[in-house]
C-alpha cells in the first residue's frame, strides 16, 4: 500500500491570537492481497503411455501486499514572548496509522493421475532365441502434481510518529529574510 504523507512543518509567532493547526499525518494505505495460483492445465491423458507419468505443478499464489507506512504528524515552533501566549494555540499532530498487510493466496492445484498404476503388455523373448514367444509385462506409476506453492504473508505498514512541539519562549519571531541580487541586465 501507499506510505501516508505526513503532516506540515511550521514556524509561528504567539502573539495571543486564537490558532487552531491541523498537522496529523496521513494513514497508510492497506497491501493488495495476492491473486490464487492458475490451475495445473494439459492434465488429461487419452491413452496410458509405456512410461511412468507425473502430474504438472499448480501455479505458485501470489504474495500479499506490505501495508503504507502511516504518516509522521507535523512538528510545530512556537516563538512565544511569554508563555501565557500559548493559550490560544491548539495543535493537532497525530501520526498515522500503518496500513494492514495483503492477504497471500494459496496454490493452484496440480494435476491429478487418471491412474496411479498400470501395466503395459508386450511380446518378449523369454528363451533367448531372438524372437518374441511369450506375452510380458512392464508395470508403470504416476504422481500427482503437486499444489503450487503458498504466497507469503506481508508486513503491515508501522506507524508514523507523533508530531513534535518546540517552543522557545521570550524571544520574538525572526524575520523572514528575502536575498536579493542587483546588478546590470545583460542586453
């Protein structure tokens, strides 16, 4: 999932006036949850063949998606010339919460055998003159195809952390200094 944003930083003079800032962090957005493995395909056989079969694999399931990270709140400077002008200033800077992790998918299934054992007939030669004279038999097996192997779980997204307040008390706001450059426009 997507990280929350976090919440604004900002400078301010108390000068007793009523200020109400809203600096909580986003929540994180939830993980996508991982998509089921494709089943095993291609499972039938028509005739059973002169040698041993095995069942294809089931597609592995998808893994769950990690959560966003809640949003840090904002952090808050306070230049206060006393601190009785702190009375009128309300701040909310709650951190957001962590998105839940995505859920991870089984595996498909693997293909079943029509048959788990069989036996081809064939002539052979049993005396040993060169020449088939005698009905044998060669005994053959299958295997299941095995289940697709289970997506892996997630982390869900952490917390953001709480805003911070910093105030620095009789001192008044700095001014906002505005560099300029002057000089000859190049013609």
């Amino acid at each position: 999932g997507t990280s929350g944003r976090s919440g604004q930083d900002v400078a301010l003079h108390a000068d007793g006036s009523p200020q109400d800032l809203q600096l909580d962090g986003e929540d994180g957005e939830n993980g996508e949850d991982g998509r089921r493995g494709d089943e095993a395909r291609g499972c039938y056989v028509y005739n059973l063949p002169d040698y041993d079969l095995r069942g294809a694999q089931g597609g592995d399931g998808g893994d769950g998606g990690p959560g966003g990270a809640g949003g840090n709140g904002g952090n808050v400077t306070v230049y206060a010339p006393s601190l009785a002008e702190l009375k009128s200033i309300r701040v909310s800077a709650r951190p957001g919460r962590g998105g839940y992790a995505g859920q991870s998918a089984p595996g498909g299934e693997g293909c079943r055998c029509p048959s788990y054992s069989w036996r081809i007939r064939y002539a052979c030669d049993a005396n040993g003159d060169g020449r088939p004279n005698e009905t044998c038999y060669r005994n053959h097996y299958c295997t299941d195809g095995q289940r697709g192997r289970g997506g892996s779980p997630a982390r869900g997204g952490g917390n953001g952390n709480l805003g911070h307040l910093t105030v620095i008390p009789g001192v008044q706001a700095l001014p906002v200094e505005r560099p300029s450059v002057s000089g000859p426009v190049a013609q």
